[in-house]
C-alpha cells in the first residue's frame, strides 16, 4: 500500500518542534509528517487557564489562519 502524504500546519514559532515530533513519528514506525508553517500574523494571546486551554488557542488560531488542521502544544517554562 502506498503511503498518503499528510500536510499539517504546525501551530508553533519553534522551529525546532518539527524535527521533535517527527523523531517520534518516525520511532512508531511511521513516516515523517509534512508540516506547514503558520502564516504570517499568527500570533494568539494564550490566556487559558492550563497548558490544554492554551493549546486549544494556538491550534484554533492556526486552523484558521491556514485553512489547515492545526498542531499545537503548550508546556509553558517547564
């Protein structure tokens, strides 16, 4: 079976988190994913009350700024 290319755009300014999620990706035995930068003027106001809340917001954000489905994490300084 061929694999199908799946494009996601990558809720995040840190470059550095497409190369972390793909390491994992590619250790379950899958394909790298093909992430999308977020476009030009993303940049939401994470004011959630958790780390879930916040992740919610960039994705949501991201979603539509792209008209794309949206990754995004929040781990704040931990």
């Amino acid at each position: 079976m061929k694999n199908k290319e799946i494009k996601i755009t990558l809720g995040t300014g840190n470059k550095y988190k497409v190369f972390e999620i793909n390491t994992i990706v590619k250790s379950l035995g899958y394909d790298e994913i093909l992430f999308t930068p977020v476009p030009n003027g993303f940049n939401p106001i994470e004011d959630g009350m958790t780390f879930e809340e916040n992740s919610y917001i960039k994705a949501s954000e991201g979603a539509i700024l792209s008209q794309n489905i949206c990754l995004a994490d929040d781990s704040g300084l931990c």
